[in-house]
C-alpha cells in the first residue's frame, strides 16, 4: 500500500535493454514521468505488445483497471491523484510543451523505430530482445517484428524517405528542440515538468545507448543534450547511472585496504 492507501499501480512495460529506463520512448516517459510525479509503481515486462489493452505499450493497471496510452494514463493520474507537474508552467511554456511533444512523439519516435529495430546497426544491439525466445524461431520471430516495424512505417510514411532524409529531418528536429531548451537542470530551468519525461524518453534510447547512428553524433556533439540527458538519469533513475569516477575510486581504496 502507498501513503495514500492505494495499491501501488502496475506498469506494463517491454523488458528493460541498456542503461536507461527503457528502449520505447513512450515507455522511457512514462515511467520517467511517474517518477517525476513521485507514484508509487510496480514494474511488469511484458514481452509482447499483443496483451495490452490496445496491443501497445505501455499500459498501467491501477486498482484492477488497464488504461492504455501514456498520453492518457498521465491524464488519468494527474487527474486521480492530484498531481500536475506542470502546474508552474507559464501558458506559453505549455503551448511549448505540446509543440515539442508532436514534433518527438509524432515524427521522431518513428524515426527511432527506423534505427533502432530496422536499420542493420539498430538490430545489431536490439536483436537481444528476442534471446529469451527458442532458438528455433529467435530468427524467424525477430524477422517478422522487423518486417511489421518496416510495414507500419511504410504506411505511416517515414520509409518513403532516403536513409539521408530520415536522419537530416531528425536533427532539424533537435536543433529546433534545443533551442528551447534551458541550459538545466531541466527543460525549462529549475524545476521538472511533465515535458522532460517526453524529451528524456527519446533522448535516452537515442544518446544512452551504444546504437551508433548520425542522430546520435549530432547529439553527442552537444554538450547541452548530452549532459541533460545523463542529468536526468542520475536524478530519476540513478540504479542506472555508471558509477562515477570518484565512486569508483572510493570502492576500489576500500577493496585495496
Ligand atoms: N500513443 C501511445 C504509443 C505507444 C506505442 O507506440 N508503443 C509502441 C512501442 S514504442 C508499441 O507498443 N508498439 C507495438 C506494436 O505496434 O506492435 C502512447 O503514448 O503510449
């Protein structure tokens, strides 16, 4: 039971890969928003997709009832618990919100999708998702996920584009992004607000991970992306942060004495 006397919500999720919350940028922010909103949760991985309520991820279940959508859920506990992250935000930082949030969950999640599960650099780091599977359909089962992906986006429209379009309209997409970003702790400045969960569900799978792609060497050449990013790690997700150097060398004095 939390504080409040409810059962903490369970949050369905795909199983967590690299150091970052999760592979899915719209489960990277859910999570990552409910810990800005500090509720209390309980993770469920869930391999397939083909569960959940509209056979996507992520989904919670909170007190017997399965809500879809990140975008919905975040409404339905905002509403539910009386929270609101945002609620510091002036008007035109909300209108920016919104503004950032299509551009990065309505182009460039799709974009992810691209080099994450599709392109052969992706699939190189990600084809570990199907190793709990029997190896005698890993392959067969890996490249049927890799054709749906490349189908969804064939008709959603991002695979009519040249590899060089795909990755030139990304970074227009960051530089955009960048330029409303302060320089931290987070979006906006001092205080976290539901918009860093949306930025740091794609920045983290796109800069935390070791896919390489021209996306990420643009990112990497920003110290302002970079560094937002493994700030918002170490302060929501610090189970997942490397140790630093200074701990490093503190356990290693104590392990030589
Ligand atoms: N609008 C949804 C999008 C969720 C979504 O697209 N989830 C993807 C993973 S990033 C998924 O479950 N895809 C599985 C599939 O399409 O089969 C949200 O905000 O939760």
């Amino acid at each position: 039971m939390t504080a409040a006397g409810r059962p903490p919500i369970k949050l369905f999720v795909f199983p967590r890969m690299f150091a970052i919350p999760n592979l899915s940028p719209f489960c990277c922010k859910l999570e990552t928003w409910l810990r800005i909103a500090q509720i209390p949760y309980e993770v469920v991985e869930t391999r397939d997709p083909r569960t959940a309520p509209r056979r996507k991820l992520p989904y919670i279940e909170d007190d017997g009832v399965r809500i879809p959508d990140s975008g919905v859920v975040i409404d339905h506990l905002s509403r539910t618990r009386s929270i609101d992250p945002d609620a510091h935000l002036s008007p035109a930082q909300r209108a920016t919100s919104l503004l950032v949030r299509r551009a990065l969950e309505e182009h460039y999640a799709f974009v992810l999708a691209y080099t994450h599960l599709v392109s052969d650099e992706g699939v190189k780091h990600t084809g570990a998702r199907f190793d709990a599977l029997p190896a005698l359909i890993r392959p067969l089962v890996a490249r049927a996920v890799r054709k749906n992906v490349m189908r969804l986006l064939w008709h959603q429209g991002l695979l009519r584009y040249s590899h060089d379009e795909i990755v030139a309209h990304a970074i227009e997409d960051w530089r955009a992004i960048l330029s409303f970003m302060s320089d931290g702790p987070f979006f906006f400045g001092d205080h976290p607000a539901g918009i860093d969960a949306v930025v740091f569900g794609t920045l983290a799978p796109t800069v935390l991970t070791p896919i390489e792609t021209p996306i990420r060497a643009f990112l990497r050449s920003q110290p302002k992306a970079v560094a937002y990013a493994e700030r918002m790690r170490d302060r929501f997700f610090p189970e997942l942060a490397p140790p630093t150097a200074s701990a490093e060398r503190s356990t290693s004095a104590r392990a030589s004495a």
